[in-house]
C-alpha cells in the first residue's frame, strides 16, 4: 500500500503555517507562482501581506495566528472553512530554535519550544483531521529538522522537539495509511534562513531556502511520507544514527567543532 501524492498545485488550497521567512515563505512563493489557493499564517501580518503579492487576490488569505495560541488556530480554520470549504494540504513549516545546553538550559524557553514545535503542529493536525478523514482524502506534511534524528549539541529543547515530531509523523503514518491521507514528514538539513543566520560556526551542506521548497514540494507531489535533504548530508546523519552509541559520541565530538 502506498500513500498518493499531488498531480499538480493549480488550484489545490493549501495552509502554510511559517509562510513569513526562510522555508515557509519560499514554499508559499512557489505554491502561489504555481496557481495554488494559499492560507499564509504566521504572527507577522505585514510579512504575510507582501508574500500574498506573489499571487492574484483570489488566490491567497493571510490568516495571521500564533501556533501557540488554540484560539487563534481554530479562528483561522474557520475562516479557510468559510471561504474554502476544506483545505488539500496541510504544511506546518512553523518553528523556533534557541540554543540550549547543560551549562544554560532554561526551563521556560524549553517549555516555549516544546509549545510551538510540536503542540503547534498537534494542534493544526487536530483541528484539519476530522475534514480529512471524512473527505479520505488530503495531506498533512511537517517540517521537523534532522535535529531530531539523534542528539547533537546545543539542541537540548529544539533536538526533542524535533525527535517528537518524527514520532509523530510515523504514529500518524501508521494511522493514516488506509485512510486516504497522507502524511509528509519533512526533515531538512541546514538551509539558510533567519533561523540560521545567527550560526557561529560553519554549516555543512548549506542548502537555500528556494532549494529546500523545492525538495518538499517535489516530496509532497510523489506522495514520499520520509522526505529529506540535503541527501549528502541526511544519508550520513541517517547511517551515524544506527551505529552504537560509543561510536556516535565519538564521531560526533570529533567532527562538531561547537
Ligand atoms: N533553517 C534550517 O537550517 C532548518 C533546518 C532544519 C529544520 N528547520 C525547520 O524549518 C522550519 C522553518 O525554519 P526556517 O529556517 O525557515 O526559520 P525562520 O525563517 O525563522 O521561519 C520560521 C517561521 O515560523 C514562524 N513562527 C515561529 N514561531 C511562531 C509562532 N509561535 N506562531 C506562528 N508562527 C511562528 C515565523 O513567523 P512569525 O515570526 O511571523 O510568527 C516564520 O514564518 C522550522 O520548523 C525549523 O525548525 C530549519
């Protein structure tokens, strides 16, 4: 049994959560220049509003939300009911990363990624499911980070996070495969983005954002549940997870030089 994918863009009606910077405002760009409906939701209106130019007034609503926040999310779904009646595909791109280890670990900016990295995702899955299942059709993909293949350094609440969503996305999977929906789970490696630009070190395989909303959106049109890239970098992350762990500290103290 395979999960389907999506023929083509053109008039699918998508909600991209993180459409403001970096890979969710690359992917809601070329979603718009490829005729999709686009629901463009983030906490910057103005953001939205310019990024909305990209495509024709029909084509886009700028619903400004907080993940954080149920209210916010459910008033949002419904004005896409109101004036959809559904969506096709569910893109949560939305994410923070602080920078947290042992010596600084800080409980409440722990709680705060923990709230907007994976309740976030669960509370959009949440209110879109129901439509999905009763429709058996539909996509719900997220972007997670290859953070949350393994632990790494200065990633003690954005690593979790991230592990949870891969968790997530394959619970969801397993759920969802005879269902008619289908399930995405995004994990990208470094992309150049506001997120990173605060990086003091060098980020191997760095890859643009246009890059990365190509892969997910080429990902998503195959109907792949594991999309990931770059493939350079991730197969490596991906094979240093299944050594044991004497071996990946090794490596990893090694080679991450932070
Ligand atoms: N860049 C990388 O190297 C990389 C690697 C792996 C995974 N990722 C993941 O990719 C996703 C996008 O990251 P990016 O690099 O493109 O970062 P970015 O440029 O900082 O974009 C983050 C987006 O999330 C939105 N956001 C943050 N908190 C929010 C909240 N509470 N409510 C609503 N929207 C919120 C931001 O919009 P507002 O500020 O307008 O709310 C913005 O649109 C994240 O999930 C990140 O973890 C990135």
């Amino acid at each position: 049994m395979k999960q389907s994918g999506i023929d083509h863009f053109s008039g699918k009606r998508v909600w991209v959560i993180g459409a403001s910077s970096g890979i969710g405002e690359a992917c809601a760009k070329t979603l718009l220049l490829k005729g999709a409906k686009v629901a463009l939701s983030s906490r910057r209106a103005e953001r939205l509003n310019e990024i909305a130019l990209t495509g024709t007034i029909e084509q886009s609503l700028v619903i400004p939300i907080d993940v954080t926040d149920d209210a916010q999310l459910q008033d949002g779904y419904k004005t896409i009911l109101n004036a959809w009646h559904g969506i096709d595909l569910l893109l949560f791109v939305s994410g923070v990363y602080t920078p947290l280890r042992a010596a600084y670990f800080d409980f409440k900016i722990a709680e705060k990624t923990i709230d907007a990295n994976l309740l976030g995702p669960m509370r959009a899955v949440a209110l879109v499911m129901p439509e999905m299942l009763k429709a058996h059709s539909g996509h719900i993909a997220i972007v997670g980070s290859v953070a949350g293949y393994s632990g790494l350094p200065k990633a003690l609440a954005y690593g979790p996070s991230k592990a949870a969503i891969i968790n997530f996305c394959e619970n969801l999977y397993y759920d969802l495969l005879p269902t008619g929906v289908s399930v995405h789970m995004i994990s990208p490696g470094f992309v150049a983005t506001e997120a990173t630009a605060k990086n003091d070190f060098e980020m191997p395989a760095l890859i643009s954002a246009e890059e990365a909303a190509s892969e997910i959106l080429t990902g998503i049109q195959k109907g792949e549940f594991d999309i990931h890239f770059p493939k350079r970098f991730t197969r490596f992350l991906k094979f240093l997870r299944i050594l044991p762990y004497p071996i990946y500290f090794w490596i990893v103290r090694r080679f991450v030089k932070i």
